[in-house]
C-alpha cells in the first residue's frame, strides 16, 4: 500500500463547538485501495471527521485534502420507502443527469454482484436488514466508487446478519478496487475489514495509535481465533484501556 497515492490526508485537524473541543492535532491518512477504519468510543468524534472530509463542515484549522470523488453512506437508513429499491438505487444517477432508463440500465449492469438480483421491484419494507444494508451501500457506490465513507454499516444488525455483510464486503472487496473510510465500535469488526485501523480517544478526540492488519485477506473471518488475531486485539485493546 506504501506506493499508492494518498486518497485523504489529514495533518493537525482540530474542531470546537462553542467552548467543546471535539477534534485536536488529528492526523490520518488512506491510501488507494484502502479499507481504514477508524475505531474509538461513541462520540468520540468520528463522525465528525467523516462531516469535515465530506465537506458538509468546516473544520477549525488543519490540512485536508481529498484526491477523488467522495460518497458517503449514513449510519441511518437514507431510503425513501415510497420507491422501489431500483429506484432508490438509481437515485444517485438520475441526480447526476442520466435518464430514468438509462439510469436503471447501469444498476442492472452489476446489481447481482450487490446480492441484490431479483429484489429490484421490492420496497424497503419488504427487505431484511441485511438486504437494505446492500441496497444502500449499492447506492452509495453508485454515487462514487472512488473514495466511500462508511458510518458504521452494520452497526444495526443482529450479529449473525453482521457477520454475513462482513463476509460479503470482504468479497466484494476483490471486485471493486474502492478507497474506504469506515467507523466502528467493534474491535473484531475492524480487525476483519481492515488493512489498517486508526484508534481515536474519547473527547476531545486524538489518534492514539495507526495499526496495519497483516493477516492474509482471504480467510480473515476464519482467523478470529489464530494468535495472530488476538496479538492484534490485545495491541488494541491495551492501547483503548484508558478509552473503554
């Protein structure tokens, strides 16, 4: 990853709400093709990060830069319930200036590698958890493949639901070659996902410690009880003992 370029960079980023210091000295950065997380305590924080690098809020001082384009997935359910998941999916799309038609004719184009074939003309009610999940990382995708923002995605989910949408991103993962940012509260989830995990102290939030995953990609789920795994959780979970 070291010879990839920088898709977000952050060096000294702070933010304050009226006299609450929520950001100080943050720095980070994702590499192309990356999948970072960043993992800290419930309103640590995070989110606001993602807000500032979206650029949906100023940040106080400190440098950012953003080389690509930038589609950000809310931690809440952003589907609107009167519209089939086709066109709610191709929403994106249509906002760009694609007609309808042909709008729809790019979903179809890679809706099966979403998990998503044969559910095109059903409404969000009538999806699982799990299903809505994809639909709405789908349509996330579609507003930008390049660089995603994921606030805790799974983070509804019962666990046997989260760890199938775990499985499935990590597969996904070898099709699409997407940049992803993507807050947690789960140690094991971060470990799984990730190449790397950035840990962020509670208010005001600094980084604490950048950590690379080495385990193979390929049999990440399967490792949960390796040693190598919990050498990397202990590492976190000493680092976060003071957070937690």
């Amino acid at each position: 990853m070291n010879s990839y370029q920088n898709k977000i960079l952050i060096k000294d980023l702070d933010k304050s709400f009226k006299n609450l210091k929520v950001l100080k000295d943050i720095n980070l950065e994702v590499n192309e093709g990356e999948l970072v997380s960043l993992l800290g305590p419930s309103g640590s924080g995070k989110s606001t990060i993602f807000n500032i690098i979206a650029g949906t809020m100023e940040k106080d001082s400190g440098l950012l830069e953003v080389n690509g384009d930038i589609s950000y997935m809310y931690q809440k359910d952003m589907m609107l319930p009167w519209k089939t998941i086709m066109n709610n999916i191709a929403m994106p799309l249509v906002l760009k200036g694609k007609h309808k038609k042909e709008a729809k004719a790019l979903v179809l184009e890679s809706i099966e590698e979403f998990g998503l074939a044969g559910f095109e003309d059903k409404y969000p009610s009538q999806l699982s958890g799990g299903m809505l999940q994809r639909a709405n990382f789908y349509r996330t995708y579609l507003t930008s493949s390049d660089i995603m923002l994921l606030d805790e995605p799974f983070g509804a989910l019962d666990s046997i639901t989260r760890t199938k949408m775990q499985r499935w991103l990590l597969n996904l993962r070898k099709k699409v070659n997407s940049t992803i940012l993507f807050i947690t509260h789960d140690i094991d989830e971060a470990i799984i996902l990730s190449d790397r995990i950035y840990i962020i102290s509670k208010k005001p939030a600094t980084v604490l410690e950048n950590i690379k995953v080495t385990l193979p990609h390929n049999n990440r789920q399967e490792a949960l009880t390796t040693e190598e795994f919990l050498k990397i959780k202990r590492n976190i979970l000493e680092v976060m003992k003071e957070e937690i």
